[in-house]
C-alpha cells in the first residue's frame, strides 16, 4: 500500500528523475522522466505535482493510487454491517442504481 506522506517526499526529492511516479506505480511516466531528465521538464512537473500531491485528500490519494483503499487496513465487521446497512438504504430510496449497490456492496466485503 502506498502512503501519501512517503509519495510526497519522494516527490519533493526524486521528482525530477521521476522516482514518485515509479513509487506510485506508474512505471511509463518514469521511464519518460528518466528520459528527458536533462531538460528538466520532469523537475518543472514533479514541483507542480510535489503540491498537488500535498493538497490531496487522503481519500483521493487512496482512491486514485491504492484502489480505494484506506490506509487503515481491512474494516471491522461491525463498520462493514453499518456500511451495508447505509447502502441498502440508500439503494431502498432509489438513490443508487442495482449496479452500484452490487459494486459497492462487493467492494465493502473484500475489505472485510
């Protein structure tokens, strides 16, 4: 599981050489920082990234770089049955699609 906080020091540091996108899985985009190093567009880039990545909620990070998944670890059985509960209810009121419920409801139990 990526960490946010290690993401935007490696940034900070490595970002020129595109270090934070192999740490964030995103081996192509460091392989072309790697490339174009010596102009130092990637160290122009990483800077801009170094805040974004500073400003990012942590569920966005966790969204986006660790499959939605919190850096907590796996949920307990009761938040998990609360979860669902609210998910129910919000696919009772019609306010979720079949296809969502059944996603979301998916997802909830592999975190279990």
């Amino acid at each position: 599981m990526r960490n946010k906080n290690t993401a935007i020091i490696v940034c900070f540091f490595g970002g020129g050489l595109g270090i934070h996108k192999f740490y964030l899985g995103q081996n192509v985009e460091g392989i072309l920082y790697l490339l174009f190093c010596w102009t130092l567009i990637p160290a122009l880039i990483a800077f801009v990234e170094f805040f974004v990545l500073l400003l990012m909620s942590d569920t966005e990070f966790n969204t986006k770089y660790n499959q939605g998944r919190s850096a907590g670890g796996p949920i307990s059985a009761k938040d998990a049955t609360s979860a669902l509960a609210d998910l129910k209810n919000l696919f009772d009121s019609g306010i979720i699609t079949a296809e969502e419920y059944e996603e979301k409801r998916q997802n909830l139990l592999k975190s279990l």
